[in-house]
C-alpha cells in the first residue's frame, strides 16, 4: 500500500486517470470543507510510492472531481461555493514561469456558475457518447447537464428529480444520455437526457439519504447504491419494487460504491466507519445474492473518496478526513 498525506487538506473524491495507469487526482477542503480552500492534488505512482505532479487551489472546498475520458489532461471539479470548474493540468497558471509543477499551483480554466448551494459529484460521459457531457449534482436539489468543452458557459438542461440534495449522479456504461441520480429523499431517479421528459423512473431505495450510486459494467440493469443508514443495495432497473440485495457490513454511512471494472461479480465501498469493503454478488452479471469478502481499515477518519483503476485489475484508491490518500491492490476485488 502507498499512501499521501495532503496536510490540512481533507479528502472528499479520487479518481484514477482513465488515460494513463500511474496518475490520479484528488480533491478537499480545509477544516473538514466546513469553512476555508479548496485543493486539487494530481499524483503520480512510481516505484518508491507516490509524488505530487501538480497541485491547484479553490477559494472554497472542492467536493468532486473526474477526469475527461476525452483528454488527458483536462478534468473537471465541483465546488461548495457552488461552482464547476474546468481545469488543465497541463497549463502553467499566469506567473508561474512557464512551469507545471508542486512548487506553480495550477488554476481553472473556466468556471461554470449556476448551482445555489454545494456541488457535491461530477461525472464525464463515456468515451463512446456522442458529444462529451457532464453532470452534476448538487444540494440545490437539481442534476445540471453541461456540454463544458464546447465553451458555453450556460448549463443545457436542469434536472430537479429529488426532494433535497442531489447526492451523486452516475452515466451508464451501457446506454448512451441515461443516468441514475440518488438524493437526501431516499430515492433513485432514473433519466434520459436524449428525450423531452427525462426522468425515467423515480424509486425509493433507503428510507434515510442515499449518498452514492454507481452501475454494474458488465451488466446494463445492474444498479448499486449505498446511504446513511449503512447499507449497499442492489437493484435490477426493470424492476425496481425490491432490492435484489440488501448488505449491512458497515456500521455508518456508506459514501461511496464502486462496481469492479474487471469483474462483473465485484465491487467495493466506503464508509464513515473508516472501513472499506470489497463484495461479491452471485448470480449471473452480479444480479443475485451479494456477500462480504474483505474489510480493510486504514484510516482514521471517515472515509469519502473512492476509485478503482481501469487498468490495472484489483487496484483501489480512496481518501478521507483524515488527509490521507491511500493506493492499494485488493485480489479480492479482481477476481471473476
């Protein structure tokens, strides 16, 4: 395992770089994002553990951060000041000498304003959609949809589909312009931006906040969510009257799911607990029955940010209150 401390600097999202198998970024915020900046860390992985490449900083906590599956340079963040952000890491900041580097701190290259509150998750659509669009989520309630590289500064569609903050907002792998969104009022939503009504289907999943999502690549039904009141649930889209699972391995929140990209039967969470868990659903494309493989615990803080490498099979990043970024392979989470 390789681990990064951001001193004073509390992580709230990490993600691999869907371009090159040794980089990540990581975004948080001073004093637990309560009050005070924001950082953006993009690391690299090397033999001897891992460096700081280039660093950026925002005037308020960043919550979220995704790097384009278009370019790899670009990547964008959501902000508690409610702003999106477009950043460069390739670009040197004015003033900083021509150099990208720890020591020249990186700064956005457009910024996107029309959230009332926190942004709280950002997700690129997949390489094969056609153009590149954005979500995101916000505690305003609504799910924004931005074409971000097209240089319009205006979102293209607002999509208010839950009562209370709009926790997280996932793109299928599977059906281009359809996403599932999860909020404070406990339910899914279900939408297709390509269409005039949009949402879907609306479900309840949890009866307290449900805080993340993210979809089965393997299997194009296949929906997993996690929420405060600490469970994982699994859900076939078609029919959404029962879980398919319900998990109860974690102790608090659950605040983040991450289906394997590798194994159509594996996928991980994290939680307020400091845990966490790698899983394993039986059943033909992860749509039965789900079991605990492995807890691991090494933070101390609770645990917000959480990724697996589509590169490298097994390979898990997180981060957490505690400004602690951590790089490990989990062999449970690789197997199929």
């Amino acid at each position: 395992m390789h681990s990064f401390v951001t001193p004073s600097c509390h992580g709230y999202s990490v993600q691999f770089s869907p371009f090159a198998a040794n980089i990540l970024a990581c975004v948080g915020g001073q004093h637990y994002g309560i009050t005070g900046r924001g950082g953006l860390f993009v690391l690299e992985l090397t033999d001897e553990g891992i460096r700081l490449k280039s660093r950026g900083e925002w005037n308020d906590t960043l919550f979220a951060v995704a790097w384009s599956e278009n370019h790899g340079n670009l990547l964008v963040c959501g902000g508690g000041d409610g702003t999106v952000q477009l950043w460069d890491v390739s670009v040197a900041p004015q003033g900083g000498g021509g150099n990208v580097g720890p020591d020249s701190p990186l700064a956005p290259v457009k910024v996107f304003r029309e959230h009332g509150l926190e942004v709280n998750d950002v997700c690129w659509s997949c390489p094969r959609s056609a153009p590149q669009q954005l979500l995101s989520a916000s505690w305003d309630s609504s799910v924004k949809l931005w074409d971000v590289e097209s240089g319009a500064g205006v979102s293209l569609r607002t999509m208010k589909n839950h009562n209370g903050a709009a926790y997280a907002a996932r793109w299928s792998p599977h059906f281009p312009g359809v996403f599932a969104s999860v909020g404070a009022d406990g339910m899914v939503a279900l939408c297709d931006v390509r269409g005039d009504v949009g949402v879907q289907n609306v479900f309840p999943a949890h009866q307290t906040e449900a805080l993340c999502c993210d979809w089965n690549k393997y299997s194009p039904h296949a929906l997993v969510t996690g929420s405060v009141d600490g469970t994982v649930r699994g859900w076939d889209t078609r029919q959404t009257a029962r879980p398919i699972f319900i998990l109860q391995g974690h102790r608090l929140a659950v605040r983040r799911v991450c289906c394997s990209p590798h194994a159509a039967d594996r996928f991980v969470s994290a939680s307020y607990d400091c845990a966490v868990r790698t899983w394993r659903a039986e059943g033909a494309a992860g749509m039965g029955h789900a079991t605990s493989l492995q807890e691991l615990v090494h933070h101390k803080e609770f645990v917000y940010g959480l990724d697996c490498s589509v590169h490298e099979p097994g390979f898990v990043a997180d981060c957490g209150w505690d400004a602690t970024i951590c790089v490990y392979r989990t062999p449970a989470l690789a197997e199929g």
